[in-house]
C-alpha cells in the first residue's frame, strides 16, 4: 500500500485497517479533524492561515466548547484563539491547542437552535 499524502487521510485509515473501529472513543474525531488543519498549514497556500498559526492567533479548539455563544459541541474546530489564553502547543503537531472565540472551521454544526 502507498503511503497516503495527507496526515487526515493517514489518520483516518489508521482508525479502521487492521482493526475493530472503536466507535465509543469520543476523541477519535477530534483527532482526525485536528489533522486537517496540519495539513492546510503544510500546504501553504495561505500566508494568512500560516502566520496566523505560527503566532497562535489561530489554534484548534481543545474542548469541544466555544466561549460567549451558544453552539453545539465544537468537535474539532479551528479559530481565533481566546484573548487572554494561552496557546498550547505539543510536540510534532504545527497548530496549537486553545480555547476559540470564533469557530472559523468545524466538523459539526454551530447552532443549538431546534430547527
């Protein structure tokens, strides 16, 4: 098999090949989500999103809240990082850890509202 190109890809077949998927880990899509937004970062194609995770104004959502709205889980959102918060950053992993004040990118929905 071919090494796939994308760290989401990877991740996401790493869940299920050669295993029973374990459906009741709730931070498995986190996991998976949080690796999109490595891979836009190693892309490059925005200078923007770039400099804006190198400096940790951006960061991925590190519990599935967002502060001031209500919403939904955040599950593996991206955003402008909390004013006043502090980034975190772990070893190997380009976008930081934090709490969002706007969810710029999501994987579930936002609103809460009963439609």
């Amino acid at each position: 098999m071919m090494e796939e190109k994308y760290a989401l890809l990877r991740t996401f077949r790493g869940l299920f090949e050669g295993k029973r998927y374990l459906h009741r880990i709730s931070n498995l899509g986190d996991l998976v989500a949080s690796q999109l937004y490595e891979d836009l970062v190693v892309l490059g194609k925005s200078v923007k999103l770039t400099e804006r995770v190198r400096d940790h104004e951006r960061v991925m959502n590190r519990k599935n809240l967002m502060t001031g709205k209500p919403s939904r889980r955040g599950d593996g959102t991206f955003g402008e990082l909390v004013p006043a918060a502090v980034a975190l950053t772990e070893k190997g992993l380009l976008v930081a850890r934090g709490p969002v004040a706007t969810i710029e990118i999501g994987a579930e929905p936002r609103s809460s509202q009963k439609r």
